[in-house]
C-alpha cells in the first residue's frame, strides 16, 4: 500500500520512538534489578548493558551517566508505587476506616509482591542523603501519602468515626513512621511482625 512520503517518514519516526522507549525501559528495569540485588555501590552501568542485552554504548546513548540512568529507575519507582494494584479486601471504600484499612492492605500486597521495591527504596533513600534531586523526588512521594491519609483522617474526625481530640496531620506523619517501620523491618526479618497486628494497632490509634 503506497503511502506519502510525509506518512511514511511519520511511521518510521514512531517505530523508532516505540523501540527507543522500550529500551529506556528495558535499562531502567534492569538497573533497577541490580540495585535490589547488589546496592548502588555495586551498581555498573556495563553489568546494566549487559542485563538489558546491549552494548555500553547504547546505554550511553539513552544514559549519558549513571546518574541520569539512576533518575531513572527513581522515576520508574514512584511510577510502581503510584500504579501498583489495589488488592481484593473485601470491603469498599465508602468509610474513612476501610480507606486506612485499603491503604495498608494495599502497601503489604506490593510488599508481599515485589519485595524489590522496598529494598530499592532503602537504597534511595540512604542515597537521598547526598542527592538532592532524589532527596526532592521522595519527598515528593511523602508528601502526597501524607495529604491523603491526612484528608482520610479529618473526614473521620468529622464524621466522628475517629477520635475527636486527633490533630490529623500529625497523626498522618504518625501513621507513615509506623507503616515504614514495619515494612523495612520486613525486609531484614520477614514475617517476624503479624501485619493483622499492626493493623489493629492502627484502628485503635483511630478509633474512639
């Protein structure tokens, strides 16, 4: 089928940015493998070419550092934590309880599917430290986790299902430190903490 030269030159260019895509992807994937498996100290961008099944120079290409290839896998991994599937609870969402409760349900069913994800987000944030950038991204993260749990828990308060005397913002950033917690523990020793537990402990903090 004859097609205009205008067409074709327009086919051709997103053919190429379609395989361009994957292969950015393809090397972010798997830098960011390698960093849950050996940490950023053994991350080498030659041992990603390599993973990725192509030549240093077309990392290069995509990547011009490895820290450009870093920022990559940041963004990769807030793009998993903001994507990532709501599990089957059994309940909706209709009260600000059952929206804490979704909320946890749904940060232990990642946990439980791609431990990676937590191991890497260690290493960022140990990184974080001397990278601002990254440092800005997780903050990012942070900050919209806080404000919903922060709007859930106002809506409770008024609607008197929680505690009248919570100071939400606070019990917000609460409710963060103890979820983190548990689930960095989780990787250093799994199962060692019965998450229905912490759940409860949850509901008490809330309830009245």
């Amino acid at each position: 089928m004859y097609e205009p030269d205008s067409e074709q030159d327009e086919n051709r260019g997103r053919t190429r940015t379609t395989k361009g895509d994957e292969r950015r992807r393809a090397l972010v994937q798997a830098a960011y493998h390698l960093i849950a498996e050996k940490g950023f100290e053994q991350l080498r961008t030659r041992d990603v070419a390599a993973r990725a099944g192509v030549n240093i120079a077309t990392l290069h290409y995509y990547f011009a550092s490895k820290e450009d290839l870093i920022r990559g896998v940041v963004d990769y991994l807030l793009h998993q934590f903001r994507t990532a599937p709501t599990p089957s609870t059994g309940m909706d969402d209709s009260t600000p309880l059952s929206q804490v409760r979704t909320m946890f349900l749904m940060t232990h069913a990642r946990f439980q599917a791609a431990p990676e994800m937590f191991t890497v987000m260690s290493e960022l944030v140990l990184r974080s430290s001397r990278d601002a950038s990254m440092r800005l991204a997780l903050q990012w993260l942070d900050n919209q986790w806080h404000a919903y749990l922060t709007s859930v828990i106002t809506d409770g308060v008024q609607q008197g299902m929680f505690r009248a005397d919570l100071d939400p913002a606070r019990t917000a950033t609460t409710l963060i430190m103890l979820i983190k917690g548990f689930f960095y523990h989780q990787i250093t020793s799994p199962g060692a903490i019965d998450s229905e537990y912490i759940l409860n402990n949850i509901e008490h903090l809330l309830l009245p």
